[in-house]
C-alpha cells in the first residue's frame, strides 16, 4: 500500500515509517505540519492517509481538521487518525460523513504492531478502526435494559463489532468459531431490537455506533 | 407647630449627642497627649496604632451619626494598620486620615458644645415667641426651625472635615486592594504548590514506577532471549502491556494537568464535547465568549481548566445520581469574571446525601485556588443548579 503520513514528532515519524516500510508498505509522502497535508495528499493520492490530530503551526487539532477536509475533497480516500488521547466528539465528527474507510486510534495501539497494521489495511479496504477507548466510553454510558440482557460474549462481541472488526477477526480475537461468532451477532441484534445486518463493513459499525450514541 | 417642636427636640437631641462626642474629643486630646509623649520617649510607641484606632472609632460614630442627620453616607478612608509594629507605627503617622480626624476632633471639641450651648438658649425664646406667630396671628413658625439649622450647621461641619480627600480616598482604596491581592495570591501560591505536588506523586507512583518496571522486564527478556525464548518472549509480553499501562496513566495525569480538548476546542468546543458525551440531552449557551471553536476571547487556562472541571463533574453527578434526562449549561462571559452555571431537572438532594461527597469537595476546591465562588442549590425534589464564578481579566 502507498501511505501519506502526517507526524510533527520526528521520532514517532521515523518509528511509523521504518514499521510500515519493514512490513511491505510504501512511504509516498510525509507532512509534518497540519496545511502540508491536503495538497500532499491531492498530489500523492494514496492508498491510506495515517494523520496525527495535533500537529504545528496551531498545535491544537489540525490534523483533525486536515482528514474531515481531506474526506470532503477526496471521498474515497481512507483515512486513519491517530492521536494522545481520544474524544468522542472527534470520533463523532470523524464518522460524520459515513464510516467507510475511517480510522481513529490511540497512538498507543501502533505499539501492538500486527494489530496496528491490520487495523490500516481493513481501513485502506473501506473498513471502519475506531479505538477501543471510544467504544469503552460509549458503553459505559448507556445503562438500559438492552445492554445489561447482553451476555458478557455478547457484549465482547458488540465492543468488537463497534470498533469495526469483521467476523473473522472476532472469531479469531475471542478464540471461537466463526459460527458462534454469528450465533452472538444474530443474539445481540434481537436484544438491542436492530434489523439483523449481514454485512460485517462498515454499515454494522455504523448502525452499531448509532444504537449506542442513542 | 406640634411638628416644628418635635423637630426641634430631635434636632436638640442630636446636638446633645454631638456635645457627648465633644466630650470624648477631649478626653481623645488627652489621651493624644499621653500618647505623644510616651512615643517621644520611645517606651510606649505600642499605644500609639491603638489611640489611632480609638480616634477612628470615634470619628466614625460622628460619620454614622451624620449620615443618619442628613440621609447620605459619610465615606471613610483609612489606611489598614496591619504588620510589625514599626510599620504600624509608620502607617499610624502618616495616613492623611489621622490628621484629618485630629483637626476634626479639635473643631467637633469646639463647635459641638458651642452649637448644642446655643440650641439650649434659644429653647425659651423660640417658644414664646412661635407660640405668640402660631397661636395668635396663625402664621408658620420660625424660631424653632433654628434649632434644627443649628444641627444642620453641625452635620456640615463634620461632613466636611470628615470627608477623606479624593487622593486619600484613592490610597485607602488602593491598600486595600493589595492588601486584598496579596492575601488571594498567597492563596493562589498555596495551591500551585500542592497542585504541583500532586502532580509530581501522581507521576512518581503511577507513570514513573511502570516504566522502572517495563525496563526491567526488558532487561530479564534480553537475558533470557538465547537460552530460553519463551520466557523471553513472555516478559516482552508483559513489558508492552506496562508501557500500556504507563501510557494510559500519564494520559490520565494530562487530563487532570489541563484536559487537551481546551487547548485544541477552547472552553466552549470542550463543554459542547462534554455535554455530548454526558449520557443527558444537554443544552449549552454561551454568552460573550467565541461560540465557534477558536474564535473569541479565551480566560486564562487555569480558569478555562477549572470551568471545565466543573461542568465535568456536575454532568457526572446528574448523570449518574440526579436521575434527570435533561440538564443545560451556560457558559458567560462577566466583565472580571467568568461565570458557570449547571442545572438538571433530577431529584435534587445533591450535597445531603452520597451524591455530595468528594466529587463537590473538589470542585469547591479548585474553584476556591482561583478565589471563584460556588452556589450549589439542590432542595428535595429539584432542580439541583451548580453556579461558579471564576473572577479573571479577559
């Protein structure tokens, strides 16, 4: 895959580059501060963009503000963000315009490198990463009847559908089969009273997100 | 001419008053003689800051007994007689107040036994002679009105050698601001200080101690690395789970430090973000501050930080004891301050009960380290409305 990375620390920019070249991807353009990033990516048009939410000149959250131009300008371009800390409020905005193809991560999750790199490429193939974080957040609040009915599977499966993994990856993070992977789906749906969704993109993630943020 | 007779009493009263206050006047140039003569001699320089004050006692009883005669307020102006005592001495001396009340005190001596001494001779001849205009020839009396300009002459008098002039007026009002600052920078000082240890134990026990012992994980893999890979490979295992947790620690002590979504949203992105994620269908207004994101003037951090905390935390307690669904916050802008106000539509009660606790405790706090205020209002039955005012220049 050809990535465009934009990362104003140079050290966790060399550390991103030597992990995604090591593992087989390109580095077609680097920015290192928040207005470089749009016309390098309109120039490069890569595979995955992967921008740091707060970067030079503001310091603030022109990263941010970077990808929701870059999904205006360039619909179909995925898009994974990463960041110190997560809002839900970015994740919100973020997700504002579908969520095909979009990433939200804590930077801390680059360190568990084969998740990390799978996360980046279901994003490249129009999949949805949102940080576990956001999801922990967004489940804590809600405390009605449907949620509490869930199992402690069941509720493992909808954190891990709501981040954006596909059956198999459940399956394989939960250690069972694909088949009880979709036993659980097929329950969580019935619970939550949400129109059963085959698909395991990012319309679930969507429909999922939509129930919790209710 | 019953009225005019009662004025005129009333008038006689204050002036004997006045002359009871002429007698202390003496008795004070007594006790100024005392005073300066053993502060000449050194000994007993301790009593002079206390005549002083005497002095200012007495010249304000003289300002209230004037503001009652005449129905305005006499302003007062003195510097604070505060510190060592050589510095209360120096402030005793020098203050243009303690001349202003000996020259009244020496004038009151005179003009108050004099004013009260003409009122009683003019008692007599007053009433013959308003007795004869009113009774006789019906007309308005006008004798014993002069009682009452005697008294009248009186409250002038002392309004005029009472009243601080504008520029002593100006430093009183000046020292007692500092006097004021001073105290609430000491404050401030005080709680930087143990905000700043807070901070350093938080670091020291939690960020700090992970990353002693995500090296020393590190360490025993290398050893084990040739001789015995899955030991090795374990304790890599559990070295980046440390740095995991080290990592989320120290975003935690961030939050607690200066929570990033100020400095990225300022105070209204970051209350909108907070009131979106409460769990409560939560309406925020803003006055006078930027209602988009960046734009608009900002209050310092620590008080952008301390008004977050506090919509923080009084969401959390709607959100988790109120029982309510619904809440606002407004967010205004003040000329000196900045003020935060809270409401939920629960069951109130808040502060009586479990849901006061800790959470309040420190938010009183924090808001207190910036000399703000907080008015926590929460009967039975609700609604519970948290107010904070945050005083700061914009």
């Amino acid at each position: 895959m050809r990535v465009v990375i934009a990362e104003d620390n140079a050290l966790l920019r060399e550390g991103l580059v030597l992990l995604l070249t090591s593992s087989g991807h390109e580095v077609a353009g680097v920015a290192a501060t928040g207005p470089e990033i749009l016309p390098l990516l309109l120039e490069h048009r890569p595979d995955v963009a992967v921008l740091d939410v707060r970067l030079p000149p503001g310091f603030r959250d022109e990263g941010l503000r970077a990808a929701l131009a870059a999904r205006e300008r360039l619909p179909e371009l995925p898009v994974l963000v990463l960041s110190q800390y997560v809002e839900e409020t970015y994740a919100a905005e973020l997700l504002g315009g579908g969520a095909r193809g979009v990433g939200y991560l804590l930077k801390d999750r680059v360190g568990r490198v084969d998740e990390f790199l799978d996360a980046l490429e279901r994003v490249a193939a129009g999949g949805t990463a949102l940080d576990p974080e956001v999801v922990t957040e967004l489940m804590a609040r809600r405390r009605d009847d449907p949620l509490d009915s869930l199992t402690p599977r069941e509720r493992e499966v909808l954190e891990l559908m709501a981040q954006g993994h596909d059956n198999g990856t459940i399956a394989r993070s939960m250690v069972v089969t694909e088949r009880a992977v979709h036993k659980h789906i097929g329950n969580v749906f019935l619970k939550l009273g949400l129109p059963p969704t085959d698909s395991g993109g990012h319309r679930r993630v969507l429909a999922v997100l939509a129930y919790l943020n209710a | 001419m019953r009225e005019a007779i009662k004025e005129a009493a009333r008038a006689c009263l204050h002036l004997t008053v006045g002359a009871a206050v002429s007698l202390l006047c003496c008795l004070m140039a007594g006790v100024a003689l005392f005073t300066s003569v053993v502060t000449l001699t050194v000994i007993g320089a301790g009593v002079l800051p206390e005549s002083v004050l005497l002095l200012r006692r007495l010249a304000g009883w003289e300002r209230r007994r004037t503001a009652a005669w005449t129905g305005a307020p006499v302003p007062e102006a003195y510097l604070p007689l505060e510190g060592p005592l050589p510095a209360r001495v120096r402030t005793a001396v020098g203050d243009p107040g303690t001349r202003q009340d000996l020259v009244w005190a020496a004038a009151q001596l005179l003009y108050g036994l004099v004013l009260w001494y003409l009122s009683l001779l003019l008692w007599t001849p007053a009433l013959l002679v308003d007795g004869v205009r009113t009774g006789l020839a019906g007309r308005r009396p006008v004798a014993l009105p002069l009682v009452g300009r005697l008294a009248g002459l009186a409250a002038d008098w002392s309004r005029t050698l009472l009243t601080p002039s504008p520029s002593a007026a100006r430093d009183a009002a000046l020292a007692a601001r500092i006097e004021q600052l001073t105290a609430t920078r000491a404050g401030a000082i005080a709680a930087h200080g143990a905000e700043l240890r807070r901070i350093e134990r938080d670091l020291h026990d939690g960020a700090q101690a992970r990353l002693v012992a995500l090296s020393m994980r590190i360490g025993l893999a290398r050893r084990a690395y040739d001789s015995d890979p899955a030991t090795a490979r374990r304790l890599l295992d559990d070295a980046q789970t440390q740095a995991e947790e080290a990592l989320a620690e120290l975003r935690h002590v961030v939050r607690g430090i200066h929570p990033p979504i100020l400095t990225d949203r300022g105070l209204t992105g970051a209350v909108r973000a907070l009131a979106a994620s409460s769990g409560l269908e939560a309406a925020v207004s803003v006055t006078g501050l930027g209602d988009h994101d960046q734009d608009g003037p900002r209050a310092p951090a620590a008080v952008e930080a301390a008004a977050y905390f506090v919509v923080a935390e009084a969401l959390t307690n709607a959100a988790k004891h109120s029982g309510a669904a619904r809440a606002s916050v407004s967010l205004a802008r003040e000329p000196a301050a900045l003020r935060v106000r809270v409401r939920d539509e629960g069951r109130g009660g808040a502060e009586a009960g479990e849901s006061g606790g800790s959470g309040l405790t420190g938010m009183r706090r924090r808001v207190a380290a910036l000399d703000g205020t907080v008015r926590l209002t929460s009967p039975s039955g609700g609604p519970t409305v948290i107010e904070v005012e945050l005083p700061c220049v914009w």
